[in-house]
C-alpha cells in the first residue's frame, strides 16, 4: 500500500464508527477499477427457503469446472448484504475478481440476527453448500473445489461451519478450504456488544460453545485467517489469542497473514482496485489447495 493511502486508513482509525466506515468504502468505490466486460451476472438465485437465501453467481463464458470461490458478507449479524446500497460496487468486486481469475464466483446473502440468532450462520452455509454441491457445475463451476471467503461476522460463520461438523450437509463439510478476513474466535471473550448478544444471546455461560478454536485447530479443512494493522482492537486480540492456542497445539503458526496499512473492510473493499492485497493471497491460496 502506498504511504499516502497507508496513512489516510489510519487517521480513520480503529473504531467502526459511520464515518470511519463511509469514508473507507468512499475511497476503494473511487479506485475500484470497474467490473470486467467479460464477466457474466446472475442475479438473486435462490439457494433455501427464507427470502434471505440468494445468491449471485459470476464467471466467463467457457468456464468449466472452475474453482468455485464464495464470498460470505459482513454487518455484525444483524445487517449487511451480497450488494451494497448506493450504486457502490461492493461486493460485485469480489464476484468479478473471482471470474477474471479464472474461478467461478458467488456472493450471498444470508438470516440476520436478532430474528435468526446462533447458529443461523453456519446452518445457512450447510444449505448454500448442499446446493453449490448440486448446481454449480451447471453454471461452470467444480463442486468438488469450493472455498468460502467471510469477512468480519461472515468470517465468523465460514469459521463456526468449519469447526462444528453438525453443521455440515451429508457427505461431508464439502468445501476445500477456507479463507477468515478478521474474525472472531472465541465467543466467550469476544466483547459482548450489541451486536454479540443480538447474535448470541444475552447468556454468556452459553458461549463458549458457540467459539471455534478448538475445531479450527483440529480440522483438516484447509483455511487462512488474516488480521489488518488498524483492525478493531476485539479482532487483533482475538487473532494473537487464536495464534497462541493453535501454536500449542500444533507447534507452529497457523496459516495467518497481517496486512499492513490496512483496516477491518479495506482488505475486500480494496479487491479490484490496483495492488489488491488479498487478490494474490486468495489465489495463491486456492492454487495451494486444489482438490
């Protein structure tokens, strides 16, 4: 990241306030390069019974039996969506990088709390992913190489379907991998915002069953975490605490990158917009973990 850009992210700060927020969106809808004329649309297919459960699929025509990558929205658990209000290209940008990579891409959207409270997140990826399973090579797409990206609270639920195989549809977790832009792994010692207990509920003796520590240590799913510099400070404890129990068990470092100059949306705001830092992360990683 160039020092100039570097350092307008950190006079935003680490807060997630509404300016922090509309400022960092208003600087990556700036740069975002535009989506590829190449990339072909579908919109709002359905995937489950709730109005929430749509999806939108991008990729090239010929693709065939691509890497399939799905990109699961944040918002604290009780907002957000595959598509940003306003004309803003979010997460469009996800979608067209994935179909310019030679990859099939899906956004979706998802219940929210407090309506749909623990565990709507990972219950709604067992059944994106029993349908990705079913149709998605009718649309160019390999069902046996599907990676799910969440960012912030999506990243939460892509970690908390990994680590409770409960979960996960007949036939297995039926995805190769894994990717957590800033996420929270342990429940229990998570700051219990608003958010938190709209998600969670308000019985913090509950919790812990809830986190997913112990099943992202011992799964054999492929994943990658990252952490940005100025991320919320709940999210870089949470990252550093995470590193240390998976370092006990393991006795190395789990696959985490820190991304510099960056803070808790830039990294996917920033995708399709020059020097996007996860662009190559995302794609080495799904080259490194092809089925």
């Amino acid at each position: 990241m160039n020092p100039e850009l570097r350092k307008r992210i950190e006079e935003l700060g680490l807060d997630l306030t509404m300016p922090m927020m509309q400022e960092t969106q208003a600087i990556f809808a700036k740069s975002f390069q535009g989506i590829d004329p190449e990339t072909r649309i579908e919109r709002d297919l359905s995937y489950g019974p709730d109005e929430r459960h749509r999806l939108d699929v991008f990729r090239r025509d010929g693709a065939e039996r691509a890497p399939v990558l799905v990109f699961v929205h944040g918002g604290g658990f009780v907002m957000g969506d595959k598509r940003s209000p306003g004309g803003l290209p979010f997460y469009d940008n996800v979608g067209d990088f994935a179909a310019r990579s030679g990859m099939v891409g899906v956004t979706v959207t998802y219940r929210l709390a407090p309506a749909n409270p623990w565990p709507a997140g990972p219950e709604d990826l067992g059944t994106l992913v029993a349908w990705l399973k079913d149709n998605i090579a009718v649309h160019g797409g390999d069902p046996s190489r599907i990676y799910l990206m969440g960012q912030s609270a999506g990243a939460v639920h892509v970690a908390s379907y990994v680590a409770h195989p409960q979960f996960h549809p007949a036939g297995g977790i039926g995805i190769a991998g894994a990717l957590l832009i800033s996420c929270i792994f342990d429940v229990a010692t998570a700051h219990a915002n608003d958010f938190h207990k709209a998600y969670y509920g308000e019985d913090a003796g509950a919790y812990a069953a809830c986190s997913t520590t112990d099943g992202l240590i011992e799964t054999r799913t492929p994943f990658l975490a990252t952490v940005s510099e100025f991320d919320v400070v709940d999210f870089q404890k949470q990252a550093a605490t995470f590193v240390a129990s998976y370092a006990a068990r393991h006795e190395r470092y789990p696959r985490l990158a820190w991304l510099p100059g960056h803070n808790h949306l830039s990294p996917a705001l920033q995708i399709g917009s020059p020097d996007s830092v996860l662009e190559e992360i995302v794609t080495e990683f799904v080259a490194a973990h092809a089925a």
